[in-house]
C-alpha cells in the first residue's frame, strides 16, 4: 500500500478519535534536558498528531517549535527548513515497513540530531480498514539498526519489552542521565 493510503487511515482515525494522537506531553520532562544539551534554538514534533508538545517546548524553553503530521489537515506541510532537534514520539511503529527508510530520511532532512520513543509492540487502536494501528512491530535492536542507516549514532535511552527510546547524538551525562532518569519514572 501507498503511504497515502496509510496518511488517510490515520486521517479518519483522528476524526472518528478526538483524543487520539494527544498524548506525547507526558515525554516533556525527558524532551526538556536534551533540548537544552543541544542548545536547541528550533525543534520540530514529527508526526506531532493533536498534541501539544511543540507548544510547551516553546513556551519552556522561549524558543521556535514547530508541528508537522500528514494526517492533521492544519499542519499537514512540512516545514521546508532546519531544526536544531526532531522530537519523533510513538510515529516511527506506525509507518509500514517498506516506508520506514523513506520517513528517516525526512527526518534526518531536517535535523541530525532526534529523539525517538518507538512502541515494539501491537497497538490498542484499529485504523478504520480493520488493521491495527501499528504497521511496524519490531524488537529495539531493529529499530536501533534503521536508524543508523540514516543518522551517525543512536543512542538507547530506555528500552522496555514494549518500546524503547532514543536519541541520535552522543549528549553530556548530567543531561543524558535527566532525560533517562525521567523516562523511567515518569513518563
């Protein structure tokens, strides 16, 4: 199937959902000190959905942050410029398999430097065809080699038995050490 084929899906599930694709403000607190580790000036939220983490980046950090998700019509057009960080939260699991490179690479586009939180397990929500929402599930170790096929590293910050989080720079300990201390406990 086309990635079109997968923006629509995922178009009639935000409109038949009104919460759905809201949640990644809870990765706030571990976003915060690898925003700041990268003296981030601009970030982008992947695949943003209808949550607000863009804006509570800006407003934390008084900095430019913006949204881009196909599915949403409002932020539906990438932002053809830089970023100084890609935030990609609970996205990269929903892309089919043979898209995957493709959306790495758009990301990579944009910025080298990307926190990732991929889920590697089945999701609760069905997209309207009947398919789960879900169209990539794979361990972390996978997921880990994608990404190095497109950025110079990829550091994992947590990992769990259903996802793992990462980032694709090596960052200072103390923030490093902020950002995995708050996915443990309370994201």
């Amino acid at each position: 199937m086309s990635i079109d084929y997968y923006v629509e899906q995922y178009r009639k599930l935000h409109e038949e959902k009104p919460a759905y694709g809201s949640g990644s403000g809870r990765y706030l607190p571990a976003i915060l000190p690898l925003a700041r580790d990268r003296k981030s000036q601009s970030i982008l939220d992947f695949g943003a959905g209808k949550s607000k983490l863009a804006e509570l980046l800006s407003q934390q950090l008084g900095i430019q942050a913006d949204r881009y998700d196909p599915a949403i019509p409002e932020i539906s057009i990438m932002p053809d410029k830089q970023y100084d960080l890609v935030i990609c939260t609970d996205v990269m699991e929903h892309i089919p398999e043979q898209h995957v490179a493709t959306i790495l690479q758009q990301i990579r586009a944009r910025s080298a430097n990307c926190f990732l939180h991929v889920s590697t397990r089945l999701a609760k929500a069905v997209l309207p065809s009947g398919e789960n929402a879900h169209a990539t599930v794979r361990p972390a170790d996978w997921w880990r080699a994608q990404i190095l096929k497109h950025f110079s590293d990829c550091v994992v910050l947590d990992r769990k038995n259903d996802y793992f989080s990462a980032i694709t720079w090596q960052a200072s300990f103390v923030h490093k050490i902020s950002a995995i201390f708050n996915l443990k406990f309370r994201v």
